[in-house]
C-alpha cells in the first residue's frame, strides 16, 4: 500500500533526491566560486595596479594567479 500523496519513502526515489541535492549542491558551489574568483580577480589587479602603476602587469599577474588557482581546484576535485 503507497502513501497517498505523502513523502514516497523507497530507496530509489530517496536515492533520486539526493542526487538531485547533490547535483544542485554543487552547482551552487561552483557558481559561488565563480564569484568569489571574480571579486578576487577584481581586488588584485586593483592591488597590483596600486602598487606598479602599470594595469597590463598587474592583469598578467592577475591572470597567473587565477591559472594556478583554477589548476589546484581542478586537481582537488580528483
């Protein structure tokens, strides 16, 4: 006898939830790691350029720095 229209408590239908959260969960995370790298990106050529007084510098090194940022959260996921 199933639930009428209550929470469906198989395991293949929870199983199915939390995939979904999952998948959602990490989509949320990548998203707020996008803007966390963004608002880093941001900060730093500001910082750099400050300091230089040459915005392409500080954008190279900027850009660097996001490389080996993005290349040590890649391999993290592994």
């Amino acid at each position: 006898m199933k639930p009428q229209g209550g929470f469906n408590d198989e395991p293949a239908a929870m199983e199915g939830m939390v995939m979904k959260l999952k998948k959602m969960t990490d989509r949320l995370l990548n998203v707020a790691g996008a803007v966390l790298l963004l608002g880093f990106s941001g900060h730093a050529i500001a910082l750099i350029a400050e300091q230089s007084d040459d915005l392409k510098q500080a954008v190279l090194i900027t850009l660097l720095l996001l490389a080996v940022v993005t290349f040590l959260r890649k391999r993290m996921e592994y």
